[in-house]
C-alpha cells in the first residue's frame, strides 16, 4: 500500500487491522456503496469484525459520473485507501501571491496546508468506488455481491437480514442500500414513499478529447488541468468539469420534470431533449451538449423525501446510513463525504461503546450526526435557491453565487469529533430512552422531526 506526505506514518491495510485491539462486535452492512464500503473499512481499521457487505449488484459497472469529495472527507484519512491515485491529482502548490501581507500568507499557508491535509477534488465516482472496494476488501471485510436482502429483524441482542429465506445474524446492521433503501421500513416503522420534486437532472459523462475538438469549448479542458465551471439561468443549473487531468469530461443540468416518481429514476437521456431545455442558453452550455455522445447522456429524477423522524431501529441494532439515512441535494456536493462521515462514526462510537453497549452505539451515532447532516441539507437547498432565484442576469455579483466554504463544514474531522462528543452524547442517549422500555423509541409515523424551522422536504439524485 502506497503511503503518501502527511499520512506517511500511517499505517495501512492489513498491518493497521492487525495492530487494533479487537472488540468482537459483529457487523453486517447492507449496500456496498460509497457509504457502506467506507463504514466498513473504517469499522476494520477500528477493530471490529468479522465485517460482511451483501450487494445486491453482481458485478459493478463504471457506473455514475462526476462526484465531489470535500475536505470533510478528508479528514476521514480515505487518501491511505490508496493514497499516491487519489492525492497526486489535487496537490496545490505553495507559492508567494504578488502584493500580500504577511498575515494574508499566513492564512493563506494554512489554508492550504489543510487542503494538502484533507485534500477536495472530483473524481468519477466509479472510481473512487472501486478504490474503495478493492482496498475493504484487502483489509479483510467479507463482500458478497449479487445477494439481495429481502428483509430486515431485530432482538435486543442482535439484528439480522434475510437472503434467500435465510437468516444471517450480527450484532448490528448497517442499511447503507440507498435511496430506495428497504432497511427504512424496520428503522421507521412503515413505508416512507418518494415524492416528485418536478426536476430531473441530466447527468453526462465522456471522453475530454471531444471538448477539445470544439474552439469554442476546448478552452474548458486548457493546458489539460481539471476545472469546474457552473452557468447560471432562470430556474437551472449547468455544472461542467475535467476529470483525470481532462482525459474525461462531465457535466449535469437541472430540468423540468412532469414524469410519474414510481416510474424509473434512471433512463437515458436525449441530446436534442437537452439541447431543447438549453435553447435560450448561452453557447458555450450548447457546444459542451453537442459535443456528447448520444450514449453518455443519462436523465436522472430528483425525488423529495422528508426528513427521517429516526435513522435507528428500535431496539436500536439497526441504523441507517448516507443515502438511506438522508439523501442530498446535487448542489450541496456532500453526498459522498457525509456518506463517508457516517461511517467514520459509527466505528468510532462502537469502539467506545463496547460490545456489551451496541444499542446505545448506533443511537449515538444518530445524535452527533443529526443536526449537522441537516444543515448540510439545508446548505444544498440554500444553494439551490441562491442559484436558481430570478436576478438581474447581466450584472451578477460572483461572491454572491460563490459555494460556501464554511470552515465547520470543511474543517470537520468526523472520527475526532465523534471520540470527543461520545461521552456527552451517550449522556443524552441514556437520559432520553430507557433501555429496558424499548417501547418509547417508536417513531412517529407522520410526523417528521422538527429541524429547527427547516423546510420539510430535501430532494435528491435518484
Ligand atoms: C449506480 C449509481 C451511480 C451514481 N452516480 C453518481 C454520480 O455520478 N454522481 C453523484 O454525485 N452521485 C452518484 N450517485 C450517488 C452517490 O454515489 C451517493 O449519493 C453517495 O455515494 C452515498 O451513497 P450510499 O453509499 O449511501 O448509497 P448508494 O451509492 O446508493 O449505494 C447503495 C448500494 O446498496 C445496494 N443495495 C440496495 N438495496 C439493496 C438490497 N436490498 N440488498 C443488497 N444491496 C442493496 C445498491 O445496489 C447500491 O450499490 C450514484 C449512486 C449509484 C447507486
């Protein structure tokens, strides 16, 4: 295993599983998604196992596109996952900046010193995706595919799936299966259906070289360095960026959608529809829409889901994770790294926890990630709406429509703050629920949790 600047003293793979005391705690995770194969590894390198992931996909295509990785990701140290591929690709030179003071370097150092540390770059999530399966894999987590789980149980000593009418059995099970996640109906209680938001998402993915063809495009894919540009219209977005140095281009545009949400969230996409919706568009978004091939195009819909009153079952043996749990807007770019901080959590919270304590684990989870989840929610839809919202469109002002770049948000580092909120959380756990009455942890059925005056509903890529 490579090991790569600030994380050379690491240690890795095998060697970093062998070296954690062993807890025993048994873990099954359904989905091995970004979630689920991150909280897997992280549950490997913390000392848990045996560790085993069902997918119900055979055999994983390259499939998806472009996806973003925040710095909160990586604080989560994934980069030793495979350190010298992902890295290498993001380092920022440091170089003096003409005319700045010596506090401005100073921050500027430092900022960039966190990047280096906890580095942000899009990847193609197929990718990252295998990258993340090979290495879980090498660090001895049991993943079987093309095993599709049909139903979830729990007692008070442990939780199992049901494959083929049969019952597997763990200490505790992770529902890491998605939007369309199966696991939600134990953890709630009943069925938590889509809605239709009226927006799809056109989702496109293909060779650089053909953005290079085009004059009046190629300077989007320059000197073959990466770059992200986003056009901004009434009641749309266009995001376009380079991947792997340019060899591969990606772009996604919001559009009106009137289809039935029970119909299939993914189909494929037409170029002359795209190009429809584009019509009173700039150039530059059209050429980048012609230049795709008529096979690189997908159409997503973005469903809404309310916000879950629980992501935890209630004996409290089963949680719910990333998209299962609380799925994202596009534009709050943190699908994946939330995704990735859930499972950094839950590894730690069980460690601390013990075996003996998995219940109050899992509810722990739920209370040191709750609010922040939520907010990053919230961040996608102001985003959104920041974006979308009718303007003045010849005199924009571009720190207006800038990505927030809030240090809580990047700066997080989810496995020290989940060791360092364990204690007051357990606290609020064991004052909240008692653990002989499991009874008072039934969920409500209509009523989703009160976020704080947030809006009731999030929409996500389906
Ligand atoms: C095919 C695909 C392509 C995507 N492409 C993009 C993209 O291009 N850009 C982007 O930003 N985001 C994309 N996403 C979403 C993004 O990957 C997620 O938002 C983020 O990584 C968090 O994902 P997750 O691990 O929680 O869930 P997911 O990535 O959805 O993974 C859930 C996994 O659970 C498996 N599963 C579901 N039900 C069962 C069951 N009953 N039994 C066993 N296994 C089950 C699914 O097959 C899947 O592999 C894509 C997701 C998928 C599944």
């Amino acid at each position: 295993m490579p090991s790569y600047g600030p994380y050379k003293n690491f240690k890795t793979g095998r060697e970093a599983v062998d070296a954690a005391p062993k807890t025993g705690i048994s873990v099954i995770i359904v989905g091995a998604g970004i979630g689920g194969l991150t909280c897997a590894v992280e549950c490997a390198l913390a000392g848990h196992g045996p560790i085993t992931v069902y997918e119900s996909v055979k055999k994983f295509a390259r499939l998806g596109d472009t996806i973003g990785i925040m710095p909160n990701a990586g604080s989560i140290k994934i980069w030793r996952y495979d350190g010298v591929h992902i890295v290498d690709q993001i380092m920022v030179p440091l170089k003096a900046h003409d005319g700045e003071t010596a506090e401005e370097i100073q921050q500027r150092e430092e900022q960039e010193k966190q990047l280096r540390e906890n580095p942000a770059f899009d990847a193609h999530r197929g990718d990252l995706h295998q990258v993340l399966l090979d290495y879980a894999v090498s660090v001895g987590v049991e993943v079987k595919q093309g095993i599709n789980v049909s139903a979830y149980e729990e007692t008070a000593t442990g939780a199992s799936v049901i494959i083929n009418g049969e019952r597997h059995t763990a200490d505790l099970v992770i529902g890491a299966d998605g939007v369309k996640s199966k696991a939600r109906e134990i953890v709630l209680g009943y069925v938590d259906a889509p809605k239709s938001s009226g927006y799809a998402i056109y989702r496109a993915f293909f060779d650089g070289d053909l953005i290079r063809k085009d004059p009046l495009i190629a300077h989007l894919v320059e000197d073959h360095v990466d770059q992200r540009n986003v056009f901004l219209f009434p009641d749309c977005h266009f995001i376009c960026a380079g991947v792997k140095d340019t060899k591969e281009f990606s772009w996604v545009m919001t559009h009106k959608d009137e289809a039935d949400v029970t119909e299939s969230w993914t189909a494929p996409g037409k170029i002359e529809d795209a190009l429809k919706v584009a019509s009173g568009f700039c150039d530059i978004v059209k050429h980048v829409i012609a230049a795709t091939p008529p096979d690189g195009l997908l159409d997503w819909k973005l469903v809404y889901r309310d916000p879950l009153p629980t992501w935890v079952s209630p004996q409290g043996r089963i949680a719910l994770l990333g998209d299962a749990a609380h799925p994202f807007l596009p534009t709050s770019i943190q699908g994946a790294s939330q995704s990735m901080e859930d499972g950094a959590t839950i590894s730690q919270v069980l460690r601390l926890a013990g075996k003996e304590d998995v219940p109050l684990a899992l509810r722990s989870y739920q209370d040191i990630r709750y609010d922040r989840v939520r907010n990053t929610q919230l961040l996608g839809e102001q985003v959104r709406n920041t974006w979308h919202k009718p303007r003045d469109w010849d005199n924009i002002d571009p720190e207006s429509v800038k990505l927030p770049h809030s240090p809580a948000l990047f700066g997080h580092d989810a496995t020290a703050h989940a060791i360092a909120e364990f204690p007051a959380a357990a606290e609020r756990v064991r004052d909240r629920f008692s653990m002989k009455d499991v009874k008072e942890v039934e969920p409500a059925k209509d009523a989703p949790m009160d976020v704080g005056g947030a809006t009731a509903a999030v929409a996500i890529a389906a």
